[in-house]
C-alpha cells in the first residue's frame, strides 16, 4: 500500500512540477495513509486523494519547484482536517469498491491486496480505463474510446461500464504563471484548432524541461563555494572551472556569449537532409547548429521534434557549434523505484502477462503455433497469465500505399472471419485458460480502424468487425487501442505501456548521424585533403556502428524523450488532441515496444534504468513471444516450432 501510494503522490507532483524532500515525502504518504485507514477510502481514489494534497501544498504558496518542510506541514494540517470531514459526511453505500469477479474475488476497499489475484486495469489511447475482471459480466469486451464514441460504434452501455482515467480525461495545457500543468477546459475534438499543434511541442518541451530542472546536476548550491564537485551527465557535459552545477542558457542570451561555452535546452525544429542544416529552438529564439565536430553521448537516435541537451560555442557568424549532444536525463527517482520493485518476495508467483506480436490470423502454420504456444502456457496453477495481448497485424498482407486500409481487398470481412476461427481455436483447444485468461488485441500496421493507419494514436479495431466476439460470453476478449497502458492492481500499480510500431527503422531513418557523414563529406570535397578529413568520416563511422544496439537504442531514445513517438510530423503523424496519451510522464515497469523493423525476429530484453524493455518479436516468423511477470519484474523469452 506504501509503494502505491508513494507512486501516485510523485505522479501528481510532477503533473504540477514540485517536488518533495524525503523527509516531507514520508510525512505526505503517512497522511494519505492514515486518511485510507480512518474512512474506509478505496485504493481507486488515492490519486484523487493524492491530487487534493498537492492542491493544498500549492495554496499555501510554493516559491520554487522543491517544496519545504515547512509548506508541506501545514498544508498536512488542513488536507487532513478537511478529508475527515468530508468522509464523515459520506454515506457508507457511497463509497467506491473495487470487486473483481471470479474465484479470487474480494472487497478491495481500503486493502494492501488491491494487486493480487491477476487484476489488470487496462487504460486506452483515449481516455477510458476497464477492468480485466469486469468483460463478461458487462456484456462488452471492447475499450471505450472517450470523445470518439459515436464513431467507434459503442453504445451507451458500454460507454457506461467504463469509468474515465483522470489523467487522459481532459486535455493538458502549460500554465506558465503557475509552472505546472492544468487542464483546458475544452474538450478533445479530431479536428482541433491550429493552436493545438504549436501547444503539443510546447507542452513536450515543458514536460522535459521540468524533469531537467529536478535532476541534481542541474540545482544550484545553496553553498556552492564550499560544495564538492557534483556529479556530471557526461565526459562531453563536464563544465569547465571550478562550477559543480550546469547552468542552462537561453538561445537569445547567446549573442552576447560568442566564444563561450554554453548548454541549451531546445527542441531540433528543422533538419534539411539534403543541405545538412539543423535549426533548434526554445521559447526565446532559433539558432543554427553545427553538427561537424558534435559528439553524440548516450544511446539513442536523434532526430526532428526531439528534445536534446547541445553544449557548445556561439561563433560569430551566429552558427552555434556543437561539441557534445545528449538526451535530457532520466529521473533519479528511477533506481528508487527499481530498489522497491526487487525487495518484493521473488519466490511468490505473480500476474503473468503474454506478449505476442506478428499474430498472422490468416496464416494455418501460424495458428497452429499459437495453439502450441497457449498449450505451454495453460499449465495451471499460478503460472498461467492472466493477460494475453496480441499485437497485429493480424491479416497477411496490409493493403499498401492506401491512407486507410479498413476497406481495402476485402480487410474487414477477412479480419471478421480469422477473428471467430482464433476464438473458436481457444475455446475449443484451451478452454481453461480461456475461462482463467482475458485476451487483449492491440492493432497493427494495416489493420482496418476507425482513423487511417498512419495516425497515433490508433484505435481499437472496427467494433463491425468484433461485435460477435464482445456477445461472446464464455470467452472474455478486450480490444484496445494503439498504444495500451496495463496497470497492475488499480490506478496507483505498476504501469506496462505496449505499443505496436515499426519504430526502430523510422527512428534510424531520421538519425542525426547521416546529417554530420553529410557535412563531413562536403567539406572533404570542397577541401581536397584526402589525410585528415577522410579519417574524420572514418571515425565518425567507427562510433556510429559501435554505439550499441538498434533495439537498445531506440528503448533509450523513447523513454529519455517521455514520448513514444518522438519523430517528424510527416513520418508519425499523430492527432494533436490526443498527444497527451503517447506521454510517459514517469518511467513504466515495463515497455513492450512491438517492433517488427529491427532486422532479427526472435525476442529481446533489455533493461533501462528501472524499466523492463521487451520486444516479442515476430511470431508469424520466429514463433517467438515473451511473458511478463508483473509482481516480480522479470520477462522470460519462448519460442516454438511446427
């Protein structure tokens, strides 16, 4: 209970850009805990609970982003004056419970087991959160798409037996007076005005920002003549002299500064492959980079809308050249939570998720190694998932070179057909793990939605094509949108984020690298000095190739980024309302990034500070797929065969 609670408080701290010392956090987590124990409040409301305190905090007057001991007392005094009192009031039939269904189902009001027993809450792209346990008795399996109802074709009963995430429900916009995040007081529309794409950089920009003026490398010294050297981003970040904090510099204070080195914050705005010209920018002004002796630190791609750290010099020529780039750094909060997830009992066994990716319905030699693979995991017993997921495409070949494939070669009548054939296939072959099991179906490239298939989010597949399988009442099927957020025992679990993109080649297209090859080999030219300029592209090639792994890289540049789709408008192009539900505003346990691009079919692991990555790879290809313990945090790769 202690670790969901902390989990929710920090979110809503940095959704308003505080903070809180360990002291004051300890105190905060005690009150929202003694609050759960006096008036009987369920685990549902502790973000709610979470959000009223930090409104408290911010109304007693906070003068920068760490909040004192002292605030945060008597802000405790009277959220816990007020709270009591208004649950005092409350009738005892008005209070929210969550009941799960099945053989494990409890009263999980007020309760440290809220987490057990395989209860998942899915959240969708659009702002709707559902139950793992809930699909059969609700007579729907699919995830309510929030504004989009109507044009989905969910009926109101479904709409009904969804309760709204308070995250995703509204949009968020930047309240500068204030420093944090507040939400518009329009709703979210398909077509919104102009002003939302320039609000969606902002709003990243913003986002980043604030995770950067938290880092301690970053936080100035109240003493800093007597402080020892602090810790550094980077061999290429050290700051010269005797400073042991990094200072960020405006690109408008830059013409002043010509010759000295600086650090900016900004958003590369404009990339010209052909002219190898980079323009950044932040909220003061544009600059052009010079990319020709930049090292790039850190693992990742770099590429367009990205925000990036560039230190370097202002010349006169008003070009700023890069010595080193970097991703903004993660939170430091990360091995925290990392250290609280292995404490966990690892001898008890968990929720098991499965992951597959690839899942070829209209392949026989692909179903037939489905059967084989849900065969191994209907073993009984606590080791049998929970969760299934299934990632498209689900139909063989996705029409190309179209804007929507819905109603492409027959796409939806097929994909209607292959889908009763797969649910016959498990209730017939596996009913126990049909009867144990929620199966969750996210999406693919040229599966037939609402929305062309190159728009993010995507959503959840034609409910046309699925309404026979939600009337299906001994086989209990989710269909989700594109990307799907899992959260593990209610709103204040772990969260695993899965998202079904070719993304590793997108972000290897758009790479920053082949731009510096390109200035390299121009002034090699323009030069005719084959001695040194030709070892410089050398060895501007040797520390690409050898910058670690594609599917590590593109992990590292997505979680660094807080976004899941950090690339050009023309290449992801993404429905401006709806940006805010491919943020990750705090590191996920896991990030299954469904990735068919990466050149290697079978699965892989990696691990980013505390997050999980996974990858199933292509089981229409590899019969590979990956399960996911959720309690424990540990993914276990499997493959079969014919």
């Amino acid at each position: 209970m202690e670790r969901e609670v902390k989990r929710c408080l920090r979110e809503s701290l940095k959704r308003h850009g505080l903070s809180l010392r360990k002291q004051g956090l300890s105190a905060a987590v005690a009150s929202i805990e003694n609050l759960v124990a006096k008036c009987g409040t369920s685990v549902v409301e502790v973000l709610d609970l979470a959000e009223k305190l930090v409104n408290v905090i911010e109304d007693e007057g906070v003068d920068s982003c760490v909040v004192d001991e002292a605030t945060v007392a008597a802000a405790l005094k009277k959220f816990d004056g007020h709270e009591v009192a208004e649950a005092a009031g409350r009738p005892e039939e008005g209070r929210e419970k969550v009941v799960t269904e099945g053989p494990n189902a409890t009263d999980r009001g007020g309760r440290d087991d809220d987490d057990k027993g395989g209860h998942f809450t899915l959240v969708d792209a659009f702002g709707k959160l559902r139950s793992s346990e809930g699909f059969r008795s609700s007579g729907s399996c699919s995830i309510g798409p929030g504004s989009m109802d109507e044009g989905l074709g969910n009926s109101s009963s479904q709409q009904k037996a969804s309760a709204e995430d308070p995250c995703l429900a509204q949009p968020l916009g930047w309240d500068e007076v204030h420093g944090k995040f507040v939400k518009k007081s329009r709703t979210r529309c398909m077509l919104p005005p102009a002003s939302s794409k320039v609000a969606l950089f902002r709003e990243r920009y913003f986002l980043l920002r604030r995770r950067v003026q938290r880092n301690a490398n970053f936080l100035k010294p109240a003493l800093e003549n007597v402080t020892a050297g602090g810790q550094s981003l980077g061999g290429a970040m050290a700051r010269a002299g005797s400073q042991s904090w990094c200072e960020l510099a405006e690109i408008s204070a830059l013409l002043g500064c010509v010759g000295e080195q600086k650090l900016i914050l900004c958003l590369i705005s404009t990339v010209d492959h052909d002219d190898a010209r980079v323009v950044v920018e932040d909220l003061s002004g544009t600059v052009e980079v010079d990319l020709s002796s930049c090292h790039f630190a850190g693992e990742g791609y770099y590429a367009e809308n990205m925000v990036v750290l560039i230190e370097g010099q202002m010349q006169s020529s008003l070009v700023f050249k890069a010595s080193a780039l970097i991703f903004p750094p993660l939170d430091e909060e990360a091995e925290e939570t990392e250290a609280a997830g292995a404490g966990e009992d690892a001898a008890e066994q968990g929720d098991r998720i499965a992951f597959f990716s690839d899942l070829t319905l209209e392949d026989p030699d692909c179903l037939k190694k489905f059967s084989k693979a849900l065969a191994r995991l209907d073993s009984g017993g606590p080791t049998t998932p929970r969760l299934v997921v299934l990632a498209g495409p689900f139909l063989s070949r996705p029409a190309e070179n179209l804007a929507c494939s819905a109603f492409a070669s027959n796409a939806g009548d097929r994909l209607r057909s292959r889908l009763k054939d797969l649910a016959g296939l498990i209730k017939s072959d596996h009913p126990a793990l049909a009867e144990a099991a929620t199966f969750v179906l996210v999406p693919g490239p040229g599966d037939p939605t609402p929305l062309p298939r190159t728009l993010l989010p995507q959503p959840a597949l034609l409910s046309c094509l699925t309404k026979d399988l939600e009337e299906d009442q001994g086989l209990k099927m989710a269909f989700a949108s594109n990307p799907l957020r899992i959260r593990r025992g209610g709103v204040g679990g772990g969260e695993i984020v899965v998202f079904r993109d070719d993304l590793q080649a997108k972000l290897r297209r758009h790479d920053l690298r082949e731009v510096r090859l390109r200035v390299l080999r121009e002034r090699e030219r323009e030069e005719a000095a084959a001695g040194n300029e030709a070892m410089a592209v050398d060895d501007a090639r040797k520390e690409d190739a050898g910058d670690g792994d594609g599917f590590r890289k593109a992990c590292s540049t997505v979680l660094h980024q807080s976004h899941l789709a950090p690339l050009p408008s023309f290449s992801h192009p993404i429905v401006w309302d709806y940006d805010q539900s491919l943020w990750m505003t705090t590191q996920p346990d896991a990030l299954v990034l469904c990735d068919g691009s990466g050149g290697v079919e079978g699965p892989r692991l990696e691990r980013v500070k505390a997050t999980e990555c996974l990858n199933a790879g292509s089981f229409s290809s590899a019969g590979s797929f990956v399960v996911y313990d959720s309690r424990n945090r540990k993914a276990e790769a499997m493959s079969v065969s014919l």
